[in-house]
C-alpha cells in the first residue's frame, strides 16, 4: 500500500462503505488510539514499521497512513465475514468465542499486555477471529464442499490433449493433413518432434505422445481461446510459437467428479484468502481515496502454470501514491 501527501482526518465521512455499510473515520481512528495509546502495542507496531519511517513519522499526533490503510483493510473483511456467517447461517458459541481468547492471550504470550489493550478493541479482534475460524470450519464441511463444487462447476471441467511442435509452419501443415489422412497423431509427433515443446502444469516439457488433461478455466484467457477452438479427436492449426510451430489435438473434453477434486477444494476452502478474494469480488466497496484503492485478485495477472499462485486483494495506492502521514484529532 501506498499513500500520498498530509491529510486530516475528518470526523464524520466514511473510510469506506462495505455493500451499504459504513465505517466511519471516527471509528478507525478510535482503532488507531486503541494501538498507539497503549505503549506495548505501540512499540510493537513501532517496529512492524520501522522501514516505513515508523508508526509515528511525523509526530506523536500524526500515524503512518499505511498503518491506518490495514486498520481499514480488516474492518472491510470483519463486515464481509460477518454478511457471509449470517448468508450461511454459520452456529457460533460462547465456546467459540472463549476458544479464541485463549488462543489470542497464548500467541501474544504476555496477559497482561493482552488485558491492557482497549477493551472495544480487544472484543473487536476476538470476536472477528473467532467468526472467521467457524466461518472456515463450517464452508470446509462435506455439505460445504459439495456446495462449492456445485456453485463452482466450470473450474472443474478438463480438457486432455496431447502436442507436438516442429520446426517450420510447413512441417506443422503436413502433420496435419497426414493425420487427416488417417494416421495415428502420437505416432508422427515421435518421428518429427523439434523445436520447443510445450510443458505441463509443473513446467516440465512435455513428449509428443503423452496426453496431458488440464481445466480450461485455468488457463489464460487466450489458451482457453485456442483450445476451445479445437473439436475433440480434432488437430489444431499451426500456432506460432518461439522459433517453433505447434499442433495440438484434443482427445477429450468432460467434467472431474467430486470425489477426484474434493482435496483440493478442502485445501481452497481452509485458506481465508480464497474467501476473502471471493466475498470481495462480488461485494459493492467504495474505499475513502484518503486510505487507498482497493486492488482486486485477477486470475489473469496471475503466471500461466496451471494452477496460478494467487495475487491477494489488498487496499493499496493512496491518492498520490507516495508515504502520506494522517493527521489525529487532538
């Protein structure tokens, strides 16, 4: 996150509007004093800083814009788990809430630090950790897994193909007619392969006979373009590639089943991240410019690899894009 210029906080606008819910200034800056009020977590978040010019660059009445950006950033994510416990109707306990506190006193290892913090604040914290940990545990039930393979059907769906590449476009058309001719694709891609072949999810090379089955939806938009372009037991046109030209054919095309792809929904499901791009994306968000502008997780910023390393959401680039000190009502 970056921010830009030396601003004052008003007491009345917003810091941002969550699908119609409002977090107002005041209520983040009162999260700023609950930090910077207490000398422990004020020399803890002293150091978190400490590259940024500190918690405090420019005085004991101002705060790194940065700081106040995440204090915003996690307030958005508490209102969205709190809309989805209440879509899901997700149980909660006293039991869960105790669970956490035990959890939160035992990280910070310290109680009497634990104790001193504001004790709004310290609820706050409880309360929005003890919502996501049920929140998580309850999407990864089987009951929950089913429901997001059924929302989320298209990310299932497979597509197996096998390539070769060769050196020339000619070379490329005339493995093409000759399987139109009727000879076995796997069989010419052994006797003519060259060039630079394609590789799998893991960026190994591929052999020209080997069937290789991927979900389309995980490719870059312009791969699942040509792909889907190819009829199955059909051969693609030439596609130019670096000093090389590439024949793809597809043998199949057809759906994996919950029970194949069931760990890796659990997997997906248990990191709050995933929720959290997903929640985000299908929200209505208006971010005060003074804190930022929310960045959303694009799949098609992400490495072309498969299965992409996701890139987090995150309230980022102030309304000048540079450091930015937010100046505290006395």
């Amino acid at each position: 996150m970056s921010f830009g210029g030396v601003a004052c906080i008003p007491s009345k606008p917003y810091a941002a509007i969550v699908n119609g819910k409002v977090i107002s200034e005041v209520v983040i800056e009162r999260d700023i004093k609950a930090t910077t009020s207490n000398p422990a977590l004020s020399r803890l978040s002293e150091d978190d800083f400490s590259a940024l010019g500190g918690l405090r660059p420019g005085g004991p009445n101002t705060v790194n814009s940065r700081f106040a950006a995440t204090l915003v950033y996690v307030r958005i994510l508490s209102i969205l788990i709190d809309e989805e416990i209440a879509r899901q109707k997700v149980p909660l306990t006293a039991e869960d809430f105790q669970r956490t506190e035990q959890a939160l006193r035992s990280r910070i290892g310290d109680p009497a630090l634990f104790d001193s913090v504001d004790s709004a604040y310290r609820k706050y914290n409880v309360d929005t950790e003890a919502k996501l940990a049920a929140l998580m545990a309850y999407r990864n039930t089987p009951q929950g897994q089913r429901a997001y393979y059924d929302a989320n059907i298209r990310r299932y769906d497979e597509t197996c193909y096998r390539s070769v590449t060769v050196v020339t476009e000619q070379q490329a058309r005339d493995v093409k007619e000759r399987v139109r001719g009727g000879q076995d694709f796997a069989a010419i891609a052994r006797e003519v392969a060259g060039g630079q072949p394609l590789r799998n999810q893991k960026g190994e090379p591929v052999a020209p006979d080997t069937v290789n089955c991927t979900s389309v939806s995980q490719l870059l938009p312009q791969d699942r373009e040509f792909v889907n372009s190819i009829p199955v037991n059909s051969v693609s046109e030439p596609l130019a590639t670096p000093g090389s030209f590439t024949l793809v054919q597809v043998t199949s095309r057809g759906q994996r089943s919950f029970d194949q792809v069931q760990p890796e929904i659990s997997s997906t499901l248990s990191q709050p991240e995933n929720f959290f791009d997903e929640a985000l994306a299908r929200s209505k968000i208006k971010v005060n410019p003074r804190y930022g502008e929310l960045k959303m997780a694009k799949p098609e910023e992400q490495q072309p690899a498969g299965v992409y390393p996701r890139k987090p959401s995150a309230l980022s680039s102030g309304s000048r894009g540079d450091d930015q000190l937010l100046q505290l009502q006395e």
